[in-house]
C-alpha cells in the first residue's frame, strides 16, 4: 500500500481548515508552556494519520477526591517537593508554578536545566503565621522565611530508568529570591534604583532564543502594596496583603516586571521596556530578522493585552510596548513621545511603563477578564490567550481569545480577535489559565478555579470539582473535544505544563494543595503524602505512553 504524505492542508484541526497560505515556520518560537521547535520534521502519513485515528482517549470523570488522578496511558513520579535541599545550602521554594527545561545538548535531551518559579507563599506552613491571630506577633524572621520562598529554583535534572532525578549540589543549581540583588535593564532609575532588591509573585513566564529563563511578577502588590492616585494628583501607599513592607521599605515600583535570568552564571535583570502590570507569561516570538516579540497579558479583572516589539536584534529594552484593542483589531502604542495624551498625563517613558495600567486605559485599551497565559499555534501561528473569569461582570467559567495577527506577521499592528472557546458546563471545563502546545499541536490547558470557591455549593463549580490538565486533539475522531486527563488533589491547581524537548515527559507543578488550611494538624490535603503529613507544592513528571503517541505526530512546512 502506498505510504501517502499529507499536507497541513489536507487535514482538518480544532482549529479549522489549516491552508498552506497561514502555515508557518518560525525560526524561534518559544513561550509559557512549551518548546514547540520540532515540530518542523517529517511530512504527514497515512500511518501517522490511521495511528492518531486509533488512539482512545479515555477522559476522566471530575473528582474531589485527594489525589494526583490520571488517565489510562499516564503516570507520574514527583521529582521535586518544597522545602527539598537542591545543595547544600539551598532548597526548593513553595508554590512551584511556571516550569521550564533546557538541555544541555540538543542531542541528548535528557540531561538539563529546569526553572521553576515560586509565586507566593502560605505563611502557616512556610513561617508558622497565622494571619488574623491578635496574639502572635509577626517577627523579621519569619518575614525573611517568607521571602526566601518565593522567586524561582535552577536545579539540574537528568534522567535515569526511565525517571527524572534530581542532580543534587550541581554548580548550576541555585535560588533566586526576595533578596536577590537584581539589575534594572533601563537607562532612568526607577526610585533612585539602578539594582533593585528581589523578585516575588512570580507566575508564569517563558525563554528567550538565547536561552535564558523568563519569569514574570504578578500579583506584585501582595507584598509591598501599591502607590496609588487620587484625582488631584497626590499619592498614597495601599498596603499589602503579606505586610513585607512593614519591615523592608521597597517601593512597590520595583516590581511587576518581566525578570530574566542567565542559567550559566545566575545574573539578574528585568525589562523595564515591558512594562509594568500584572505579569502573567512572557511568550517569545523570533522574526527573521532576529527581532523579538513578547505578549503578555496583565492578570486581573479588566486589564489588557500587551506585546512588545523589539527594534533591535534579539532585544528586550530596544522597542514599542503596545496595548491590544480587541474591538477594532488594532495595537496601540504606549509610545509618551508619539502619543498627545501620555504626554499630557505623564511626565516620561519610564512613568508611562510603570503606570502601563493607567496608561493602556488613556488610549482605549480593551478591558479583558482576565489575561493569563499566552501560547502561539506553531501550525497556524494563531495567538492564544486564556481569559480565566470576571466574577463581578459574570463572567465565571472564562474563555480562550484567538489573536490572528494580520497576515500572519507578529509584528503587525492590525489583527483580528475572536473567541475560540469558552468555559462552562457544554465544553465542560471552567477558569482557564496555563496552555501548551505538544509537538504535534495538540493543545495542553490547565484550570484555576480558587480554593475558597471549588466545591462550594453557592458557587457555579460544583460539577467541576477540582482543577484538572485537558487537552484538545488537533486531528482524529476526538479533533476539537475538551478531554480531561488529570485531577489535581484539594484545594490545588495544575501550572506550569512544559514538555521535555522529545515529547515523552510533561512536567508539570502541583500549586497550593490544601491552601484552604487554618490549622496544620487538620489540612485540607495531605497531598503528596510525604512523611511530615502536611501538603507540600511539587513538581511531577508526567510519563506514559499516551503522551508518547499523541506526541507522534510531527508536519512539515509545505513549499
């Protein structure tokens, strides 16, 4: 019989008819949940093609239950847990979510680097505090604790049978912290600082072409609070949820930023040039003239879309920050000096980028629920954004916002946006959040419903019960379906999906189980059941030979 190949174009995908005219090939392509460069190998054939037709995927059932659950053709085995010693001095931070693993040979992708950032921490379980306990006098160093657990672990990873391990003591292993000193990538201070202290909320985030590790500062706030403005132009400081800066006085200008961080040798900085807001992602597109794209989406109820493009080669300071109008499909430049209105409203660039927020609503910025994660189709080139919820305007189950950019160049001002899918009880997920494309195109998505909202009866998310990790097939007889296969245990969330650059391992981090905990002798979960009987956030590595099949499946551009 003859082994016919197939063109992307003679195939139909969840997302539509994929013509030879849309297919790309980038050069670079590199974000929030995957390392999707080889998926540019061997053309489509009818074995590929009547292999994917058979594969069963045999979606679980929504569970409550406390436990890490997974679908028939996958297993796991945590390679990191908090509080584990990465050497002799230093051990992993608490709430692990963006992941990622860089080799160290492109031939031999078992051996590596992985980046794990750690977002916020629990202080019952981190520095024995209750918040809310009027007799407990809250000390330094318990703020200190606090401080080291947050920011992002490089530990040395390799596997052996068939498991990833730990490299224990490598050099490479190392913490970035709320203490680490860390370099402004901009020309004008930011409160007097060149070297600002720390980084912390650190969510998602992404890689660079250079291979670096891109980590973003969120929920920035929580810790230092906010300088607000009242109509007449005066200020005050908003405190924080965390109090931090009730004994270290940080300007809460010096975070919410996108950080980068050099795995070799451990040096700092953080792109001023793009901006500063909510951080969910950081996801890196390379034009072929070594320019750079970064989207990025602020992760609160009516914030934007941004991207940044870069003017200069392989750049993250040289460049024009845009904010997305979705409802006329045009990116609007947060440029002070081509723009009337920032320049009546403010004083330069750098209080234009560190006020983003204010700024992107001068100029009519589209107000979103939500912007989380960021993924490029590498098939089609699409841009995909996940909007989690906005519970005051009703939004609760969310949505994921297709981006086409026109004529398919990243670097385009103009674009039109529609919604590819929502959340809900007919698609049968709710509160989007991470997303990562496999080396076949098959879409990866994670869920984040809170804790203070899963199985409650008075909120609309009792029949999803915990979160869970889907996927949506590319092709085949489940093409476009919403399948999950994996339950995340009580009160956590899954984060941080990455494959391994040959497709066989997923690692993903297991965020906050049993955060719904006020006494450590009654968690909420007991979730990774480790000897110390309290939850801990971990990092697991998903194997099996589903992933191993749905990873087969590799296309060709086409001339």
């Amino acid at each position: 019989m003859e082994n016919k190949k197939y063109s992307r174009k003679e195939f139909v995908s969840f997302l539509g008819k994929v013509g030879l005219g849309v297919a790309i090939s980038p050069s670079f392509l590199m974000s929030c949940g995957s390392n999707n460069s080889a998926i540019i190998s061997e053309a489509l054939s009818t074995d590929d093609i009547n292999k994917l037709k058979k594969l069963v995927l045999e979606g679980l059932v929504s569970s409550d239950k406390d436990d890490l659950l997974l679908t028939k053709g996958l297993d796991y085995h945590t390679l990191i847990k908090w509080n584990d010693k990465i050497s002799d001095t230093d051990t992993f931070g608490f709430n692990c979510d963006f992941t990622c693993f860089i080799p160290f040979d492109d031939k031999y992708p078992e051996d590596g680097l992985l980046w794990v950032n750690h977002e916020y921490v629990h202080p019952l379980f981190v520095s024995n505090y209750a918040f809310g306990n009027p007799n407990q006098e809250r000390t330094i160093e318990q703020v200190d604790k606090e401080m080291y657990n947050v920011g992002g672990s490089i530990v040395r990873i390799r596997q052996e049978n068939g498991k990833w391990k730990i490299v224990h003591n490598d050099p490479h292993n190392r913490r970035i912290t709320a203490k680490t000193p860390i370099h402004l990538n901009w020309d004008t201070p930011i409160k007097e600082k060149t070297t600002v202290i720390g980084t912390h909320s650190n969510c998602s985030g992404g890689i660079t072409p250079w291979k670096t590790f891109l980590t973003c500062e969120e929920n920035y706030d929580q810790f230092y609070g906010e300088t607000e403005r009242l109509n007449d132009g005066s200020t005050y400081h908003r405190p924080s949820a965390f109090g931090w800066e009730n004994f270290y006085k940080y300007p809460p200008e010096h975070y919410g930023w996108v950080v980068e961080i050099d795995p070799k040798n451990g040096a700092v900085q953080k792109h001023v040039a793009l901006g500063r807001f909510a951080h969910e992602c950081c996801t890196l597109f390379q034009l072929k003239d070594k320019r750079v794209v970064a989207y990025s989406g602020d992760d609160s109820n009516d914030q934007h879309l941004y991207k940044f493009v870069s003017s200069k080669p392989n750049s993250l300071k040289e460049g024009t920050l845009y904010v997305a109008d979705t409802n006329n499909g045009k990116w609007i430049a947060l440029d002070w000096a081509n723009q009337p209105l920032l320049k009546k409203a403010f004083e330069n660039q750098t209080e234009v980028l560190i006020r983003a927020r204010e700024a992107a609503k001068l100029l009519g910025a589209t107000e979103l629920n939500r912007p989380e994660d960021i993924e490029i189709d590498p098939i089609t080139g699409s841009v995909f954004v996940s909007l989690t919820n906005n519970k005051p305007k009703g939004d609760f189950h969310g949505s994921i916002l297709k981006i086409e950019e026109e004529n398919n160049e990243h670097d385009s001002l103009n674009f039109s946006a529609s919604v590819y899918m929502a959340g809900g009880g007919e698609n049968g997920f709710s509160c989007p959040d991470n997303l990562a494309f496999d080396l076949s195109g098959n879409l990866w998505m994670t869920t984040d419903m809170s804790g203070s909202v899963m199985n409650k009866e008075e909120w609309p998310y009792m029949a999803f019960k915990n979160n869970s990790l889907f996927v949506i097939p590319r092709i085949g007889k489940d093409a476009g379906k919403v399948i999950r296969v994996a339950n995340a245990p009580r009160d956590a969330e899954f984060t941080g999906p990455w494959f391994s650059p040959d497709g066989k391992t997923l690692f993903l981090s297991v965020q906050h189980p049993g955060e719904q905990t006020i006494d450590l002798k009654n968690p909420t979960s007991l979730w990774p059941f480790d000897k110390d009987n309290i939850p801990k956030p971990s990092v697991v590595a998903i194997t099996g030979d589903l992933i191993e099949k749905m990873n087969n499946l590799h296309v060709i551009e086409k001339p």
